[in-house]
C-alpha cells in the first residue's frame, strides 16, 4: 500500500483483515502507523526503495500519491498490478455505486445524492474523495445499500474494472494541471468513470457532452431542466447540480416525491457557499472549496454584484484570466490576495480594472475585508486555489476562516 493516508490505511486495513500480507509505505517518516501495525501491517516510513516490490503482487496506490513516483514507476515497470484505493474498494464490496466525477460541484451533488436516498428511505452511505474512504465501508454496509461515491481524477487515474451503476459526470475544465500531463490526460482521467459500464448502467452527462466510452443508457442533463422542486442551496450551478442528482435519483428508480423532499431541504456541506455569520450587516461566506478558477466563478454568479472576494492558494497551473473578467462583470468591489498565487492573479485582475489589496495571508484579508465592507455587502472566501501553501487542506482553510470571522 503506497500512502498512508486515510483512503491508503482503509484499503491496509480491509487487506489485513482479510488475511493479505499487507506492505505499508509513506514518505512522511512521522506518520502515526499504530493503527496498522496492530493490525498485523508492515510498514516503511521515510523510504520508497524498489527493492520493497520483491514478492510484490499488488501495489494500491493512494490517491495523493503521483503515478511517477518512484515505487509506483517501478512497480509498473516490473509488471506489478497498480490499482487505485477506488478499484479495490470496488472489488471488495458488491453494493451498487453511483459514482460522482466533475471538475467542480462533486462533494454537493454526491451529499445531495445520499439526502435524497435517505429521503426515499432507503440505505445509502456517502464516501470517495471528501469523507470516508471507500474500503472503509468493507464489512459495515448491508447489502442492499447504495454506495454514492465521490471520484477525483487522482482516484479515476489507476481503476481497472471498477463500473459504478449510475456514473455522473458534472462537467469537465482545466484543473490538476500540475499533476496531470495535460487537460486531455486529466480529461480522459475523468472518463475513465463510464469506460467499464455495460448496457443496463447509466452515464448522466451535460447536455450535448461529447461521445464517452462503454455502453452506458446515456442520459443528459442542464440546469434549465424542469426539477420536482427547486434546490435550497443558491446559484444556477447548484441546480445543474441538482439536475444531474435528478436524473441519477430516477435512474435508481427514486420517485420524485423523494426528490423534491430532499431538494428543498438540503442545505448544502461545510466550507462551500458556507454562510458562516452576519457581523454589523456584512455576512461572510465560506466558499473554501472553491480549489479552482471555475469553482470561483461560480460563486461569484450565485451572489448579487458587489463581493468582497478573498482569492489565492497555492499553484496549480491554472489560468485566472476568465476568472478576472468574470469579477469585473460582477462588479467585485475589491479582491484581498493571498499566498504564492497572489501575483498571478493579481496580473490577472489589472487587465480587467478590478481593485485588489495584496493581504497576504487569510487572517490579513478577513481584517482587510471587514476593515471595507459596508452593511449589506459579501465577504466571499473563494480562493480558486488548492490550499497548500499556508494550510494542510480546503478544511483547515475554511476552518480557519470560520475562526477569524466568529472573533470579529
């Protein structure tokens, strides 16, 4: 097992506990690995020697680890199976999936799919990308329960027979380019969802999406669609969000009463479109999740022109041009920069004539923020970047968005 992170101890353990001779390996020689090695788990911190692949006959690969790094480059060339953590859970349980892919809108749709088959009554468990692990739901489902399962391309990258039920796709830009070779290679990542699907499965799409791969019923989707109720959670986005949980819900054979009892309810997940307080008239929203140039435009649509918009992270090798226009048509009243992507943006921002201060760091753009909002203005976090220059992840950033608006 290379990484042993959550999805990477879940897929040991569910190893382990099957009697497999299982090989743990992480980088970070801090890991705390008690955990696994009670469970009769090797493990190897600090090292990824090839000489670890003797005897080998599966590498599991964690989704946060690269497929150049080195024990996953060897193992590839030895002829060792690599899977993703994705593909073992999927051989390990029998449930049926519905799988949940997109460039942006996966963990809201992917919770509003669980709201919506919990409304039906029936037994469902929400995990994937954001949440639980999917061999973490080994031995702890009943059989006849749904799995709604979150997809990266990190994790869509190393599948082998992994067919989901129901596979959605919400829409596919330029993201992850600095792991991926290109948008065409994190594209097909993406596609990989439907590639195993037979002719008595579903593949929801964007209306008028390009051809994908295996024999799914095609079904399409928009946010134009006629719903059995209109979504809680603000922003067209959201309702092509719950257009497409429309259409997987239907094709689960959930009647629409359910839906529209679980649309009108579902009040969205933490750290995106988070309405966190209301300070002197301000409200501050925590958008967090927002780990991409789309994802922010997005957020800047589903509020009323005037935000006060807090942007930068970490890089991702991601253009912030139409992000930029995107502001200035929405009349953002000033943007507070942060972290290393400050100066991109910041270019970005300067050929539209948007205003922006340079803050620094997110407790300096919530103090610049709050120091220049008027009653009735937003103050957005929707940073349009990953998180890892300043925080570990968008939930520590949100986290600690949160903390500094609650002391205001």
């Amino acid at each position: 097992m290379l990484g042993l992170a959550r999805s990477g101890e879940a897929a040991a353990l569910a190893l382990a506990r099957r009697g497999v001779r299982v090989l743990g390996v992480d980088r970070k020689d801090d890991l705390d690995a008690g955990r696994l090695r009670a469970a009769g788990v090797e493990v190897v911190l600090g090292a990824e020697d090839p000489a670890l692949l003797e005897g080998v006959d599966l590498l599991v690969k964690s989704p946060g680890v690269p497929s150049e790094a080195p024990l996953a480059a060897s193992a590839r060339a030895r002829g060792v199976t690599v899977w993703s953590e994705i593909e073992l859970g999927s051989r390990l349980l029998s449930n049926p999936i519905v799988g949940v892919t997109g460039t942006n809108g996966k963990t809201t749709t992917s919770e509003l799919l669980g709201a919506v088959f919990r409304a039906a009554g029936r037994s469902v468990a929400v995990a994937g990308n954001v949440g639980r692990p999917l061999t973490g739901l080994d031995g702890v489902l009943p059989e006849d329960a749904w799995i709604v399962c979150e997809l990266s391309s990190f994790q869509l990258e190393d599948v082998e027979a992994f067919r989901p039920r129901i596979g959605v796709l919400l829409n596919v830009t330029p993201d992850h380019l600095d792991r991926h070779a290109s948008f065409d290679a994190y594209r097909a990542a993406k596609l990989r969802i439907f590639e195993n699907q037979r002719a008595d499965d579903v593949a929801v799409v964007p209306r008028g999406f390009e051809e994908i791969p295996g024999s799914a019923r095609r079904v399409e989707f928009g946010a134009a669609d006629p719903l059995p109720a209109e979504p809680r959670i603000p922003g067209e986005h959201n309702r092509e969000n719950a257009a497409a949980s429309t259409a997987a819900a239907r094709a689960a054979g959930i009647p629409d009463a359910a839906i529209a009892e679980a649309l009108s309810t579902f009040a969205g997940v933490p750290h995106r479109l988070e309405l966190v307080r209301e300070v002197e008239g301000v409200r501050f929203v925590n958008d967090s999740k927002a780990t991409n140039p789309e994802a922010a435009e997005r957020a800047l649509l589903a509020y009323p022109p005037g935000l006060r918009l807090i942007l930068g992270g970490s890089l991702k090798g991601t253009s912030y041009l139409r992000l930029a226009r995107t502001a200035r048509e929405s009349a953002v009243a000033c943007a507070y920069l942060i972290g290393e992507a400050a100066d991109e943006i910041a270019e970005a921002l300067v050929g539209e004539g948007v205003r922006f201060r340079h803050s620094g760091d997110l407790d300096g753009a919530v103090r610049d923020a709050y120091a220049d909002a008027e009653p009735g203005e937003v103050v957005l976090l929707s940073p349009a970047c990953a998180s890892y220059d300043q925080f570990t992840n968008f939930e520590e950033r949100g986290a600690r968005f949160r903390e500094l608006v609650e002391s205001l």
